[in-house]
C-alpha cells in the first residue's frame, strides 16, 4: 500500500470527522473494540496493521512544524487531529493552550483506588528540507519494504500511535471494557522547540497532571527483534557562539594578512574544546560526571554490538569520540559537544573574495547523570572567553530556559513492569539496558510530577529522525503497541 499525496495535501481529520470543538470535556465517547475482540494482543495488532498504517500516514500529511511561523494553523491542526483520535479510543479529550503551540490532553479516569499512569509524547515535527527527501516528499507518506516514510513518522508522531492501539487492543483483553489503571495523555507540541512552556503548564494545573508513574515515549529502541529497556536519557542544552572580526565584509587581497579573520578565531576556539582523545577538555566539564557503577557498566557490556553493524545502521562511515570508553558509553553515559553549523562568508553562490565580517557556530551539548544545565553553560562561557584570541569580539547564546537534565530511571515495580511489558510485546527476552543519546524533558516531568519515569519508544537509529528520508518500521510499531498493552496491564497489577 502506498500513500502518494501531494506535499501540501493532507486531511484535517481522518478519525475526527464529525469533529467536536478543540475543547472537549464532556462525556467520554463509547471505546472503540480490541483489534479484533480476541485477548491475543499480537494477532489482534497485525489484523489492524492495514488501519494503523493509514491513521499514521494521514497524520503525517499534517505539517506540524512548530519552528516555522507559516505552519502555526497546521500545528493547531494537528492537535485537532489527534484530540480526535484520542476521542475514537475512548479518551475524554482537550486541546491545551500551552503558551507556545498547542498540547493534547487524554483522560480515561476509571477509578480513584487504582494506580494512575501519565503518557508524555509529542506532536510537533522538526523542519524538513524536501529536495534531500528520496524516497518521498517530507509530508507525502509512503509505505515501502516494511517502512513508513514521512517527517514525523517515527519521531515522534508513530510512537503516539503506538499508544493509541496499545490501547485498544488493551481494552480488548479486559472483560469490563475498561483499562487497567488511570490513564492521561500529554502530547504537547513544541518539543522540538526545547519544551519551552512545559514547565509552565504543568505548574498551571497540578491536580490534572498527577500520576503515579509517567511513561515518556519519545525514545529510539536498540533492535527490531531484539528490544532493550531505556532506563537514562541524556540532558541537553544548546548555543549560538558568534564572532565579529572587521567591521564589515572587506577584500581579501586589500587586507588580508592583518585584518582579523572571525573564522579563524571561531574554529581555534572549537578545536580547544576537544583533546587528540576525543576528550572534553573545557575545564570542570568532566568533574561532575557520576562515574558508571559496574552494574551499569555490564548492562551496556551485555548488549549485542556490533561495531560494524552501528556503522551500516547509523551511516556514519566511522567511529570516534572519547578514547578509553566503549561505544555504548560513549552514547548513553558521557557528555559530548556537537558542531551543528558553521555559517560564515559565501556558503551558497560564487564567492565574493572578502573575509567575513562574522562567523557563527550551533553547538549541541549532551549531559549525563551528575551534570546540570546552569554549572555547563557556566563552564562553556568561562571556556569561550578564555580561548577567544585577541583582536575580535565574541557573543555566546545559551537559552538555559530550554535545557534540559538528564535523568535515570530508578528501579522498582514500574521498571520491572516495564521488562515483562516489552519481553511479551516483543515476545523475547529483552537484550539488556540501554539509555537515550537524545534529550528530552524526562527529568522535568519527573521532577515536577513526583513520579518515576519509564521509557518505551518505537523509533530505531536508521530511521534517520530530524534528517531526510525518516521512516518508521512497521514492526516496530506493532511490538510497540503490544508492549503498551501489556504495560498498562502489568503497571495495574504492580503498582495497587
């Protein structure tokens, strides 16, 4: 089956077609049916894969780029889509003003006396750059060789997908029609914007966001057929460091030897930041790293890695980083800084023979466990002025508002859930523990919410999030689905 639409095409609702306002609070409407009515999650799942393929794919039209101005109407649209389909399951719906793009709010409360689970995902999808798109245009899903291709296929609109039919098939195990435990839903929608008011609407309304556990499905998986359990995320945090040398654009030949060139600066200072070991070198960086315990160490040993098998998964051509620790470490338990950008004289057309009058860098910064947002943009800044040489101005930029920590997953009777949840959804034992090389507001809604924070996701490493040519596995999807069926089920019984 594939879905070749035209990029600026798409339906406004596929499952809300009798669509109630943006702000439901009224009764809840009847749950739709199991998959197929039987308690056999998995055949169930695989009978609907048909419908789950299309719902997604009619999702994925929708461009929900919160980043660009333009695409505010198609973000609301968004929302609309998905307080909709969060209807046709059963949940009670409502579309948030969160203070930047809109948040979708499920409830299903089925009794005080029973656990209360809270889903955290997101709806907004990152910028697309159409002419490096393959094997479709970024919002023209199409199915191929057991993919789904799209923007926001995989990140992160196919995980909450995946929720909505572990869901029904969820319900369609239970003799009273009804979950298992207390569910809500917070998708929000500028996720990709650093989760800027997130905070802020959590603060808002306390008794709503209360749960006992929270789910956070946001997260790339290790294998298809071979799951791990994400038990850490890295924190993260970003900046803008630009350099002013002449006081406009000059000629090369004109000045050229004792003019001050920003790129020189700019990239001296960027080179500082690691040693020949692939080693941070900022100074403090490193001191508040928590060092691995050998439990963890064994965890991540215990994966099935494959040195060239990563290469082939990821396109990365090759291995570096930090010399004196594996892969897997290098990924999940240290800290790295990333160049994103380097933008400087003529990137595009013929070039006009001037050195630049500024340059500038996007850097990305991963924290781990003992690292926090405010002691690292400290470091950097302190670092940054250190190393700038003579004879040009810098400016650094870090939003601090929208970092994030990291967080770790404590154990207990919702990780254990979660450990039988995915060996039955993925009907094998779990390969080991893994963490989350990306960010995301974990640590937050942990913080905030008072409860441990589990991770399931459906995204896998090849499935290219934030670049071109995204995709989804459709097996992943299903697996996933049945691991949320089972959890809710799992969470009912552990958590009483």
């Amino acid at each position: 089956m594939e879905h070749e639409t035209d990029t600026e095409t798409y339906t406004d609702s596929a499952t809300d077609t009798d669509s109630p306002t943006d702000t439901d609070t009224g009764e809840r409407t009847s749950a739709a049916p199991g998959p197929t009515g039987v308690d056999d999650v998995a055949a169930g799942l695989r009978a609907a894969q048909d419908e789950i393929v299309q719902q997604l794919s009619d999702w994925v039209r929708i461009p929900s780029v919160a980043s660009q101005p333009e695409r505010a109407l198609d973000v609301q649209r968004s929302a609309r889509w998905l307080a909709g389909a969060m209807r046709a399951v059963g949940l009670r719906t409502e579309v948030l003003d969160a203070g930047g793009s809109p948040a979708v709010y499920g409830e299903w409360l089925v009794d005080p006396a029973l656990p209360t689970v809270l889903v955290y995902s997101h709806h907004d999808v990152r910028h697309a750059k159409p002419e490096e798109w393959v094997e479709t245009a970024p919002f023209s899903p199409v199915l191929r060789d057991g993919r789904l291709y799209g923007r926001g296929a995989s990140d992160a609109k196919g995980q909450v997908v995946a929720h909505l039919w572990g869901l029904r098939a969820h319900l369609g195990t239970r003799d009273d029609g009804r979950p298992a435990v207390n569910l809500k839903y917070l998708v929000e929608g500028e996720e990709e914007l650093g989760s800027t008011h997130l905070a802020a609407l959590l603060d808002s309304d306390p008794e709503r966001f209360a749960c006992d556990v929270v789910v956070f499905s946001d997260t790339l998986q290790w294998k298809s057929g071979n799951p791990a359990v994400v038990t850490s995320m890295r924190g993260m945090t970003g900046g803008t460091l630009t350099v002013t040398g002449p006081a406009r654009d000059v000629h090369s030949g004109a000045a050229s030897g004792p003019a001050p060139n920003p790129v020189h600066a700019l990239v001296r200072v960027l080179a500082a930041m690691h040693d020949t070991d692939g080693r941070i070198t900022i100074p403090g960086f490193l001191d508040d790293v928590d060092e691995l315990t050998e439990e963890r160490r064994q965890e991540l040993r215990d994966l099935d890695f494959d040195p060239d098998v990563w290469v082939e998964r990821t396109e990365t051509t090759s291995i570096t980083g930090e010399v004196g620790h594996t892969v897997e470490e290098r990924l999940w338990a240290r800290p790295s800084i990333e160049v994103l950008t380097l933008l400087a004289g003529d990137p595009t057309g013929f070039p006009r023979a001037v050195i630049p009058s500024q340059a500038t860098a996007e850097l990305s910064i991963r924290t781990v466990p003992g690292q926090h947002v405010s002691a690292v943009a400290a470091q950097l800044r302190a670092f940054v002025a250190e190393q700038m040489p003579d004879g040009v101005t810098h400016e650094l930029e870090i939003p601090e508002e929208s970092g994030q920590d990291p967080y770790v997953t404590p154990s207990g009777p919702a990780l254990d859930a979660l450990v039988r949840a995915m060996e039955r959804g993925h009907g094998t034992e779990t390969a080991g523990r893994m963490g989350n090389a990306g960010g995301g507001p974990a640590e937050l809604m942990g913080r905030v919410l008072g409860a441990p924070v589990l991770f399931i996701g459906t995204g896998l490493p090849e499935d290219h999030w934030h670049a071109s040519d995204e995709s989804v596995s459709v097996q992943m999807l299903l697996d996933g689905a049945a691991s949320i069926a089972y959890l809710l089920e799992e969470l009912g019984d552990a958590l009483r």
